[in-house]
C-alpha cells in the first residue's frame, strides 16, 4: 500500500522567487512563486531519497494534467491526507519541469481567502515556503522511494534558519486577538474592493505582531 508523503523546503532551500506578471486578460496583475518543489538524488530530512527519474515521471504526469484541463490546487498548509479543501485553496500549480536532478515549479496565487492571506504576506516580505504532497512507496533500509506520485504541492509557513521550530501563520492568527475576525473578513472579500483593502491593512497589522 503507497504511504503519504510530504516533503518540505524552506524559502530559501527552494530558492523562491516572488514575482508579479501581467495577467492573461492584461487588465491587472498576477502574483507567482517560482522555485524549487521537489528535491530528487539527495537524502532529506526525512530520511527519505528519491530518485531522478521518480520525480521526473511525477513532472511529467502533473504537466499532463495540466495541459489535459485539469487545476491542480494547493493550500496554504498541509493536512494529514491526500484530499484537496477547497476553502483553504491557495494557488493553483501552473507548471513543472526538471532542472537538473531536482523538480521545479511555478505556483499562481488566487483571489481567494487563503490566497489573499498569502498575497498579503509575500508582499510584506514574510517568506513562504513549499510542501509536496503525494503518495509513493519506501524502501526501510534505504530510504529509497518507488512508484512517487505528486499530488499537490501546498505553500507553508517555515523559517530560514535550518534549527528554527516552524511557526504557522494560520495557528498565528487562530491564537491573537481579532484573528477569526480577519478570517471570517477574507471569506466575504472576493468581490468588494473595499472589504479587500481592510482586509490587506488588517493582516498586515497582524503580521507584523506575528514576528516571523
């Protein structure tokens, strides 16, 4: 039976780059990370090595679902299975490809509620990390992984330094004040431009106080 797997990289492990393009209608901007989301020939920190060619066959199915029509999602965080929440949908995978021996992507943020939160906090300079999500099979003496498919790849909130503990921004707002408030806030600021720039003022506020 195929395991869950999750690997994470920290901002700087994956060399993200945050960038704004202009979107595909040319009547505003989009927001993106690029970067590092699957490290393969290496052991992690999980113990766990995953050959090149593993992740280049997970590359290419993903790319297939995306040219097939198919949105590949993420969120912000990672739950302890392989099922997609839509109301904690983040961005959406735009494409992957291999450079070298590691797996690389680009992510688009969406108007969403998480990926308001997400916006706000790229662009007051917090720095995301990501998380691959997927199933496969490893070997107990090696590490060695088998038969690796890429479900997702989630944005998650890590520290740069290697021995710091992870803070979670959304267990962050959770235990402030007003935090629920700003929560509740984002799921009705969709489509009120207004209720959208409280809600950037509000987080940035909170994030500040989060000292990440």
């Amino acid at each position: 039976m195929a395991l869950y797997l999750r690997e994470d990289l920290t901002f700087d492990r994956a060399n993200i780059q945050v960038v704004l393009e202009e979107s595909k209608d040319g009547k505003g901007k989009d927001l993106y990370m690029k970067g590092i989301f699957i490290e393969g020939g290496v052991k992690n920190a999980n113990q766990r090595v995953y050959p090149v060619h593993e992740i280049q066959k997970a590359v290419e199915t993903i790319n297939e679902q995306i040219k097939g029509g198919y949105s590949v999602l993420g969120e912000v965080d990672h739950p302890d299975d392989l099922k997609i929440n839509l109301d904690r949908v983040s961005h959406m995978i735009e494409s992957m490809w291999m450079d070298g021996p590691a797996g690389f992507g680009k992510l688009k943020i969406l108007p969403t509620p998480m990926g308001q939160l997400v916006s706000t906090m790229l662009e007051s300079g917090v720095k995301l990390g990501v998380s691959s999500r997927g199933s496969g099979n490893v070997d107990d003496a090696t590490g060695k992984v088998s038969d690796f498919e890429i479900v997702t790849v989630d944005i998650v909130a890590q520290p740069s330094a290697p021995n710091a503990y992870p803070k979670a921004i959304y267990e962050g707002l959770m235990n402030m004040r007003h935090g629920h408030r700003v929560l509740d806030i984002a799921k009705d600021a969709q489509n009120d431009k207004k209720v959208q720039k409280f809600l950037k003022e509000e987080v940035t506020r909170l994030i500040k106080n989060l000292k990440i």
